[in-house]
C-alpha cells in the first residue's frame, strides 16, 4: 500500500524559493526511488513579501488555518527590503509556528566533511550538537507596544515584554531530556541570562533543577549565555544538547552553524511535539537578498532540513540515507561559495541526488 504525506510547501522569499525548489526535486526523487511506497501530495502556497504588498497581509486570514491538515510544512525563507522585517518575519514564520504551537524547534549544528569550519579543534568531525529553541514565548512573545509616538523631541517609548511560563519551560527542557536519551553523549546544557533576568529567567532555570531530577542519567550543565557564547568556540566538545530561550537559541545556532562553516549548511525543525498540528522544516538562514536570484545559494540547510522531515514522518531509513547523501558530496567538494566552493545550487542538489542513488 502507498503511503500517502501531504506536504504544505511555502517557498517564501528570496532564496527561499530557490532552496525549497532544491529541497522538493530531492524529496520527489525520493518518491520515485521508494517505488510506490510512498509518495508526497504537495500544495504550494505563494505567501510571502510579494503576497503582502498585494494583499496588506503575509498570509490569508485563514492561512494558519489551511495549514492544519497536512502532514508536514516545508518552509524557505522570509524576509524582503520592500517590507519591513518584523512585519514579514511575524506576519508569516512566527505567525505559523506560534499559531500551531511548534513549540520545539531544534538545530542540529554539524561538522560535514570536506568543509572549512572556523574552529581550532583536532576532531571537528567528533563534534555534534544540538540546539533546542524555546518557540513559543520568552522574547518572542510579541507583548508590548509604542507609545508616545506623536510626542515631539524623540521621546517615543517601547515596550518589549519577555514571557516566561512555567509550563513553556518544563515542555522544552523536558523535551531537551527526552531528546538527550536517544542520544550518546546523554547531556543537557541549560542556558539563560538569570544574573540579570533576574525573573523569567530564574523560573527556567528552578523548573531546569526540578525537571532534571527526574533524569538521573543525564548529566546537566547550566550557563549564562554570554559565557556559553565562548564555549561555543573554546569548549565545543563540552555540548550536546544545549537548550535554551527563543532569542538566545536563535543567536547560538547562527553561531553553531557559522562555526562549522556556514549559515547555509544549518537545518532546523518546528516541532509540534504532541502531534496536534503539523511541524514545519526549514533552514536556519533567511532570505539572504544579497545573493537572491543568482543561483548560488547553498541548498543544504533546506536539503537537510528535509532529512528532519523524513524523520518526522517515520521515515527514518531514508532521513539516515539522505544525510549519508550529503555528506558524500561535501567530502567530494561540491559545495557552494559560501563554503569555498564553485558549484551552484543545482549543481550542488543534483550531486545529492546522484549521490542518494549509489
Ligand atoms: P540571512 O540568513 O538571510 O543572511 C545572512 C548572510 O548569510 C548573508 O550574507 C547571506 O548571503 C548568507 N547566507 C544565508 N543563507 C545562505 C545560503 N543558503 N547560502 C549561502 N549564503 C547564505 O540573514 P539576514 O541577512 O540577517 O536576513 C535577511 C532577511 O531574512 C531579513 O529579512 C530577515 O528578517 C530574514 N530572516 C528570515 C528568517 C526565516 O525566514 N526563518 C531567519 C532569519 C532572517
Ligand atoms: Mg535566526
């Protein structure tokens, strides 16, 4: 019997489109290779910046709506000069993940063969950790507002809530110990700012003491994030699963990936962990304008990005044969500019697929 997953796919903007139609030929080619045992029914959504200066919106108003009956979503990028980033980033990526309650996102952050990373380390290659985001509050709460603004002499004011609930808390530090048993290393490394947070911040880190002694078989770590930001670089064999708020998990796993050589390379899933709603999968990076339209965006973020979706859906034999796939093709060179390379996106994609067939 054929298995069918029903995919929402949403190229966005920018590179987006061009890393998502890499992402969906190597999907597809995967179809084709599984021989009628499953096959992706894929709809396209065309929401983005050229979405909204059409309609004043990102997205319908119905659009986290039409998203709630697929198996997946496969995500690009937002983000456009023409439209402020806020408005795009919350009209679409936030507005998705928070309004289907993708409350884990995790960023692996991984050393590929053949590729320059920027760390000073004997093994990079042992090296393998991952980020789990809070994603569904703390900074990215969107509670505030701005006030004052018609007051002449520059005095307008902004208010930017952070909301940290125990329950967001105690969900994803608990998935972060769930996450670490299926994992070798078997450690969790809990980061925040509570020295000077001195109240979201201290309830993480109290519900991170209670939660953990129900794991006695994990070992834990706690740090302040600019320290941590340090042992990113100095320590990186001290991590494994590093979890951490919305704002600060963001920031580390641009970090994670620029250190093992490129934003390009990160992937990243949106997980609705208790299975409601659908997750969402996508790179770490945006929509890089500087290099849209050129055909030279590295595809391996989203190609890799579509290995968690596999997983996801069960399908994991062909998630561990994707990642083996790519690895194959960095080890031979094919790689992209932002990784020292020549090759474009196509070249890159198709040595993958070529690659997913030996
Ligand atoms: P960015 O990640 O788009 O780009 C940062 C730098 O990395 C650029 O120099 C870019 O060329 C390079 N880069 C990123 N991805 C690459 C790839 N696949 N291959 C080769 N080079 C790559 O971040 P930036 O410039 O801060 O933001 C651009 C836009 O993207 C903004 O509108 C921002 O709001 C949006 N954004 C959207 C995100 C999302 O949709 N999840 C995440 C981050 C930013
Ligand atoms: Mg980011």
């Amino acid at each position: 019997m054929t298995k069918t997953y029903k995919l929402a796919v949403i190229p966005g903007d920018g590179i987006g489109k061009e890393v998502i139609d890499a992402g969906m030929k190597v999907l597809l080619h995967m179809e084709k290779q599984s021989k009628g045992a499953f096959v992706f029914e894929s709809d396209y959504f065309d929401w983005g910046s050229d979405y909204y200066l059409k309609h004043g919106r990102m997205i319908p108003e119905s659009g986290v709506d039409q998203l709630i009956n697929y198996d997946a979503i496969y995500f690009g990028a937002v983000g456009d000069r023409r439209v402020p980033d806020h408005v795009s980033l919350w009209g679409l990526r936030i507005a998705i993940c928070q309004g289907l309650d993708q409350w884990a996102n995790i960023r692996p952050v991984e050393f590929l063969p053949g590729i320059p990373h920027r760390l000073v380390h004997p093994n990079p290659e042992s090296l393998n950790w991952i980020l789990v985001r809070e994603n569904s509050e703390g900074e990215y709460s969107g509670i505030g507002g701005r006030n004052f603004s018609a007051r002449p002499d520059e005095r307008e004011v902004a208010i930017q809530s952070s909301v940290f609930t125990e329950y967001g808390c105690e969900r994803i530090i608990r998935f972060a110990f769930e996450l670490a048993r299926t994992r070798t290393r078997k450690k969790v490394t809990s980061v925040t700012k509570s020295n000077a947070q001195q109240y979201g911040m201290v309830l993480w880190d109290e519900v991170f003491t209670r939660v953990s002694k129900d794991y006695p078989d994990i070992e834990t770590d706690q740090w302040l994030v600019d320290a941590m930001a340090a042992r990113f670089v100095l320590h990186p064999e001290d991590l494994d699963v590093v979890v951490a708020s919305n704002l600060f998990a963001d920031i580390l796993s641009d970090l994670g990936s620029a250190l093992a050589g490129s934003l390009g390379i990160a992937s990243s899933a949106n997980l609705q962990v208790d299975k409601r709603f659908p997750s969402m999968f996508e790179s770490v990076h945006g929509s890089a304008p500087d290099i849209a339209g050129q055909g030279i965006a590295n595809p391996i973020g989203t190609i890799a990005s579509a290995g968690l979706l596999l997983d996801d859906l069960g399908l994991h034999d062909e998630a561990a044969k994707l990642n083996q796939a790519i690895r194959q093709t960095t080890s031979e060179g094919v790689v992209t500019r932002d990784i020292g390379g020549t090759y474009t996106t196509e070249e890159v994609t198709n040595s993958i697929i070529k690659n997913l067939s030996t």
